[in-house]
C-alpha cells in the first residue's frame, strides 16, 4: 500500500492558484500557499485594550517562528520541520501538511506597535496587539 497525502482544500487551492494566473498574481501575494507549505487557522479577537491573534501551529517550535511588523502589516511566518526519517516509518497515511507557512495581516492605525508581544504555549500561537487611543481632531488656530 502507498502512501497518500490528503489536502481536502486542494479543489480550493487548485483555483485559488488559476485565479492568481489569470491575473499575473505570484502566488505568494495572492494569499496561496507556497509547494508544500500549509496555512495555519487563526482567529482574530478584539478585546477592549487589544487585539489577539490565535494561531494554531502545533509542531513548530517557537525558534522556528519569525513575525514581523512593516507598514502597518504583521507578517507571522514559521515552518514544521520535515524529516526524512518521518518517511521511512511506515506511515500509510499521512495528513498534516509540514513545511513553511506565511500569513500576513494589516493592522489598524490605531495600534501600539512598540508593544506588541507573542507567546507559544501548546502548539497555539497568541500575538497580543495592544491598542492606542486615536489622536483627537484639533483645531489650530492661524496668526
């Protein structure tokens, strides 16, 4: 018996990539993952001082975890190691998707960006993004 990998979002991903074609898209831009990369699922919760941003990364460890802030955009990146050895073990199916991920996320103006912070704790990722108080409109008055 062989070994199959099943994606049950290819159909979606199949799509995704001649939709990004047509257009002229990379595939990075379009929001497609790269070959044999996968997307973690996220939730976004607003919160009354901040944002948080759950991700589910099971297997990656935390020092293979990169995110970033640039123009207003937070970019989460990792990757789930893959091993050899993992394919000489006898699997006859195999299901979690290994490789890199990417995902990018644009962010309100109204955030701290000094004071972001991250923490893995059993393979869920929380980002925290606090929250800063919108400059009030002012008047100036002219001499």
């Amino acid at each position: 018996m062989s070994s199959i990998h099943y994606e049950p979002v290819s159909l979606f991903n199949q799509l995704n990539n001649e939709i990004s074609h047509l257009f002229n898209i990379p595939r990075t831009q379009a929001g497609a993952r790269p070959e044999r990369g996968w997307l973690p699922a996220v939730d976004i919760r607003e919160e009354a001082e901040r944002y948080v941003l759950i991700a589910d990364i099971p297997g990656v460890d935390r020092k293979d975890i990169e995110i970033t802030l640039e123009k207003g955009v937070l970019t989460v990146r990792g990757e789930r190691p893959t091993s050899d050895e993992d394919q000489r073990n006898g699997y006859r199916r195999r299901e979690r998707v290994q490789g890199s991920f990417m995902r990018r996320f644009t962010l309100p103006e109204t955030v701290d960006t000094a004071n972001i912070s991250a923490t893995v704790r059993d393979g869920v990722l929380e980002v925290g993004i606090p929250k800063q108080a919108r400059p009030e409109p002012r008047k100036v008055t002219v001499n």
